[in-house]
C-alpha cells in the first residue's frame, strides 16, 4: 500500500470513530435514547459545549474528507505519487487529528482550529497540484 493509501485508510478510520464523543457527550448528558426522541430529536444547544464541538468536528471532518479521498483514489489510479504527495497526505491526516482534539478541547489559542484547519486544506491543495503535475 502507498504512502498516500495508508493515510487515505487512517483518515477512513478517523472519520469511522469520529462520531463517538458526541453519542457519549449525548448519552452522558440526556442518557439513552428513548422511542420518542427518534422523532422528536433534541436540539444541539441542549447539549454542553464540547458534544456541540464534537459533533461540529466530525461534520468538519466529513466535509474535507471528500475532497482527500477522491484526489488520493484518482492518483492511485492513474500511478501518479511523489515524495510531496505522501508527505502531503500526512500532513493531512495529522492535521486532522490535531483539528479534532483542538476543536473538541475548545482551545481558542491563536486561533489553533482555523490555522489546524488551513494546514489540511494546504495539504490537500499541495496533494492536488502534485497530481496534476504527474497527470499533465
């Protein structure tokens, strides 16, 4: 497997458990759920804050992961990788874990989650002119 597919699965299994601490803050919170809150679902802001960020993270993360996994299958596919390219799917893959521990945390520090998140998006941008270099 390449570098690139390796932190494609990572990134695959964060995404897969990212839900986890928002169901936990939720059951922590509400306890399980019952037959009417299938239709009758809580809001958000009825939870603390860290499940809202939880859940906020791993939509954030659902959003940019499609952008990475399709950019990582289309260079597989067309045998294009390069040393810039692994090393940009890292990069991605660590940012992401940084972005879910800082925006789950709440740390607010020099705007931490937006620069976390800039780096991912940078990543996948690099990934992509890289690919587009070995395509053309």
């Amino acid at each position: 497997m390449t570098t690139e597919l390796t932190y494609l699965f990572l990134s695959a299994l964060l995404l897969s458990v990212a839900w986890i601490p928002h169901i936990v803050g939720q059951v922590m919170t509400s306890g399980l759920l019952t037959a009417d809150d299938y239709t009758n679902l809580r809001q958000q802001s009825d939870f603390p804050a860290w499940v809202r960020r939880a859940n906020r993270a791993h939509v954030n993360l659902v959003e940019q992961f499609g952008a990475f996994a399709t950019l990582v299958l289309i260079a597989h596919s067309l045998e294009i990788t390069s040393g810039t390219m692994a090393l940009a799917a890292a990069i991605f893959f660590w940012a992401r874990i940084a972005h879910f521990i800082v925006f789950i945390a709440g740390i607010g520090i020099l705007m931490a989650r937006t620069v976390i998140f800039t780096i991912a998006w940078l990543a996948i941008i690099v990934f992509a002119w890289g690919l587009w270099q070995g395509a053309g």
